[in-house]
C-alpha cells in the first residue's frame, strides 16, 4: 500500500490546531497515541471537523507498517523530500534570482560596450573632477599639433 502523502490533514489535540500531517505522519501521531480515533481532523483548506475514526484514512493509517512510519520519519528529518510530498514552490526566490542575474549580466554587457568610450574621454574625466574638487592635483593639459 503506498498512502497517498499529497493531502494535508489538520488535528486538534487539546483544543489546539495542530499539523498539517500527511497519513502516515497521522498514522505516527496515531501509533504514538498523541491522538486517537476521537481526535478531531479537518482536510487541509476545510472547514469540516469529523473524528479521525470517521474518516476512510483512519483504516488506512492503522495499517500502515512501523517501518514505512519509522522510514518516512527518518526522511523527512534528514531532509529528505519524498517523491509523493508536495513540492514547495521555489519561484518567488527563483524569480528573483534570475533577475538578478539579469541585471548583473546587462550591467556588464553596458560596461564592456562602453569601456572603449570611456578609455578615450578619461581627459574630459579628470577635468569634471577637478572642476568638481574630487581630484587634488593639476587638470591634464592636451597639446594641440602645431601649435
């Protein structure tokens, strides 16, 4: 039997809402009696609240083998994603990296489009500069041919 890990499920377990769980990690709580058939349950986005024994899942959790539970727990301690769990959505970062990366590479492709321009009014920039007081020392004189 390979439990379906996509739905989510909400306990209360002392008057507080606890989870989400996917069934085997119910069928852990379950094993471990921190809840029990009359533990209230409600699907992931639901409102419903039914005992767990009233759910299909609560046969289903009750099989569940110690070493599949064990297993599972084990994974998801390490960090392991099973292939059943749902998959968190990287994209808000993703798409936020990849406009980095864009920026980062347009900034270079302007700098190195204009290095050559640059190189050949550094005379002009010395002037700015020291009109502008940001550089201490005499403004570059260019020698006009002939003259």
């Amino acid at each position: 039997m390979t439990p379906n890990l996509r739905q989510h499920y909400f306990c209360k377990v002392g008057g507080v809402v606890e989870g989400p769980f996917n069934l085997i990690e119910l069928a852990a709580q379950l094993r471990y009696a921190r809840i029990s058939g009359d533990t209230p349950l409600s699907l992931d986005g639901a409102t419903e609240w039914r005992p767990f024994s009233a759910w299909p899942e609560f046969t289903s959790a009750q099989e569940i083998p110690i070493e599949e539970i064990a297993a599972h727990l084990e994974a998801k301690e390490h960090g392991q994603v099973s292939k059943q769990s749902p998959v968190k959505s990287g994209a808000p970062w993703g798409l936020l990296v990849g406009v980095l990366i864009c920026l980062a590479v347009m900034v270079g492709v302007i700098a190195y489009a204009t290095q050559d321009d640059t190189n050949a009014h550094k005379g002009l920039f010395a002037q700015i500069e020291a009109a502008l007081g940001l550089r201490s020392g005499p403004t570059p004189v260019h020698k006009v041919p002939g003259r």
